[in-house]
C-alpha cells in the first residue's frame, strides 16, 4: 500500500511511539513511512531521546546495594558457567573502532589472521584461565569456588541448597587465618546456570576457608549457626 | 578508569561481564528510579531492573549497529518491561519492542547526547512543569501508567485525534524548552 502519510501525521505517531502509546494498528502505517522518510527517521531518534530524558525530572532513588552484588553475581557466574562467544566474534570485538590505524591495530590483525588459522580448525579462542577450583560442600549442597586468573571476582556455584523465604538468605563468609569471618556475598538462585550463584569481589589471600550460612535477608554482621557448607581455599 | 558509552558498547557486544557492571554503574540508578516510578513496589522494580540487565548480558552479542543513545536504550528496556509487569501481560497491544529489535550506537554527536549531559533534573522538572496540565498528565499516563493512545483518550475523555496531536505538541514545548535551557544551539522542525 501506498504511503499516503503527511509528515505532521507521522510526527504524532512518533511521539506517541517515544512514549510507548503507539498502538499497532498505527504501527505499521508509521514504519512504511519511516521506510523511505531519513527526516522522520531522525525526528523519531529525538522523540525517543526526549523521552528518555523524562526520568531525569524524578528524584532519584538509588538502588540498594544487594541489586548490583545479585545481578553481578548472576553475569559472572553465567560468563564462567558458558563462555561461548566464537573466536572470530573476539578477535572482531578487541580491534578498537574508529581509530587510526596504528602498531596496536596491525597488531590485532596479525593476531585475528593467527587465530583464523586456528580457529579454522573448529576450536574456540582460549577463555580465560580458570586457575584454581576449590570444592565445597554441606549436608545437601555441593559446588565449586571458581578463582578465574587476574582481576575478575571468583564465583562460588552452589547446586543442592533449599529456597529460603523472603526474610532469609544465604550470606557467604570468608574466613581469615586470624580474625573474624567476613561477609562477602549473597547466594542467588540462578535458573540460567541451574543452582546457586555469588561473586566473590577482592582477593582470597590471607583467607582459609569460605562457607555459606542462613541469615536475616540483607545479612548478619557475624555469621549464625547455621552452615549449610563450607570449603577449604587451599589447592587440592 | 572512565569508560565511554561506546567502549560499554563494545565491552557488551563482546560478552564482557565488565560491560554490564559498567553499564549498570553509570545507569542501574535511573533504571531503578524509572522502574520504582512505574511500578511503585520496590521488590518488583528490583526485579524489573535485574531481568533488563540480564536481558542485556545474555543477548548482547547479538546487538547489531542503529539509532539512539545507550541511556535511552536501557531506559526503554527497563521502562517496557516494568510496563509488562504493570499490565500483568493481560494485553501486549504493542507498544514495546522486543530487546533483540532494539540498537545500541550511542550518538555522540547528536545534539540531544549533549542536551541529556548538561541538563540537571531540575531543568527537565520546570520545563515539564510549564507544559499545560492535561500536556503534562497526557505525558504521565503515557510513559509511566502505560496506557496507549486509545486508553488516554477514553480517560481523558476526549477524542483520540486530540491525544495524539497533544502528545506531538508536548513533546515539540518539552524539546523547545529543555535546548533553550542548555544553551545549544537548536532548530525546532
């Protein structure tokens, strides 16, 4: 069908577009507009940027701070659970964009040419060296502390524990040759990777042991007893 | 070390767990607000803000180049599906698009990359708050109730040719409003 739209008509679906309200039935005639319209096209990136501007009237409410551990905890476990990203998608992501042409890019095309070849032979880019695995376990759990080679956070896998209700979680602790335990992460589940999940921010050093305790929903400053398991940070 | 939207970009397109701790750090507070506004329930606009993220990390490789700025893509995200919960799923009229159709390219030099950078959230308070009240409700309804176009025009009670030329012009006072306060130089159309 014929686009039979005047600019103006398709501005008020634009801007009821930014703001969510656009409803199929305008939809389509919209979109076979933007089709073959550049100016409308820019019109509907300022709406929408517009739109996204909205929030800034509000006041802010900060997240707390169990937000960003749980969903860290999720992405890391998951990126250690599955690392399948292809070779060539690597090689192709580490070369910077829009820069010029220096040492450094040679470089990475030396470098995608080589794992080109290598990768030819069906094999993924080496993923990150997962240096030491430390087993854990309690009475119905079992799993694995995951300390990845270089900066990354470890990541504590758990299968085996129960669902706790609303006012309970599983606190994580760390345990020091001399001093009091530290508190350092919740336990999430984690349907994607099939268990329980945690990061584990900072170094180990100095630390013996790891175990997991029920507590209060947002954590205890010393843990209960209530271990549902434990693990020796000592290589196997 | 201070990373670009576009090195976040990169960092997600390329499956870094470092992309997405970057991009919830410079962004994780307006989603919750955005999240918390529509919603009005803590424990679900967490939810809402960490389903989104994830959403981000297990699809990013997938992101191919197009329109718009990061912060107004994940605002978007956010915003559809806390919209979703909203709605209880009852009827998916259509008004979202599903993460795999957004585009992340951050728009460096589009003048709004800028405007959203100088604007404090004063400023877009008084520039929504000389919109006329039914502009303003109009916008309010919309964005953070989730109603359509149809929805407004039957509580508003007025014809729906009206809210959308209404929302049009709102959104043309708001643009007008918020480049004259930033002091950039703008072109209405």
């Amino acid at each position: 069908m014929a686009d039979a739209m005047s600019h103006e008509e398709v501005a008020d679906l634009l801007a009821l577009e930014a703001l969510g309200a656009l409803e199929p039935s305008d939809r389509d005639d919209m979109e076979r507009h933007l089709a073959t319209c550049a100016a409308c096209r820019h019109a509907a990136d300022e709406y929408a940027e517009l739109a996204s501007l909205l929030p800034a009237a509000l006041e802010v409410v900060p997240p707390p701070a169990r937000l960003r551990r749980n969903l860290m905890a999720q992405v890391y476990a998951e990126a250690t659970a599955s690392p399948t990203v292809p070779w060539w998608r690597r090689v192709i992501d580490a070369i910077p964009a829009n820069r010029t042409f220096t040492v450094v890019g040679a470089v990475a095309v030396i470098a995608a040419i080589a794992f080109g070849i290598w990768g030819a032979t069906g094999r993924n880019l080496p993923q990150p060296a997962v240096t030491i695995s430390y087993p854990v376990s309690g009475t119905t759990a079992t799993g694995t502390l995951d300390v990845p080679a270089g900066g990354t956070p470890a990541v504590l896998l758990v299968n085996g524990l129960q669902p706790l209700p609303s006012t309970k979680t599983y606190e994580v602790w760390l345990i020091p040759t001399q001093g009091s335990p530290k508190g350092v992460a919740f336990l999430s589940p984690s349907p994607q990777v099939g268990g329980w999940v945690a990061a584990i921010p900072g170094s180990l050093a100095g630390y013996k042991s790891l175990a997991a305790t029920v507590e209060p929903a947002g954590g205890s400053s010393t843990p209960s007893n209530t271990e549902v398991l434990s693990g020796q940070l000592s290589a196997s | 070390m201070h990373l670009s939207d576009d090195d976040i970009v990169r960092s997600i397109s390329a499956h870094s767990p470092e992309g997405i701790e970057a991009l919830y750090d410079r962004y994780g507070g307006l989603a919750h607000t955005v999240a918390l506004r529509i919603l009005s329930d803590r424990g679900a606009a967490e939810d809402v803000v960490q389903e989104s993220f994830l959403a981000v990390w297990r699809r990013g490789a997938t992101f191919q180049s197009g329109r718009g700025s990061l912060r107004s893509w994940i605002c978007t995200i956010v915003r559809n599906r806390a919209i979703d919960r909203l709605r209880g799923d009852r009827h998916r009229t259509r008004l979202d698009t599903p993460i795999e159709g957004e585009s992340i390219e951050p728009a460096v030099s589009d003048p709004w990359a800028a405007v959203a950078l100088e604007l404090s959230g004063e400023e877009v308070r008084k520039a929504l708050a000389e919109l006329p009240d039914e502009q303003r409700q109009t916008i309010e309804l919309a964005y953070y109730g989730g109603y359509s176009q149809s929805e407004i025009a039957t509580a508003m009670e007025v014809p729906l040719g009206t809210v959308k030329g209404r929302v049009r012009i709102a959104l043309d006072k708001l643009r007008a409003s918020l480049a004259d306060r930033v002091e950039t130089p703008w072109q209405t159309q």
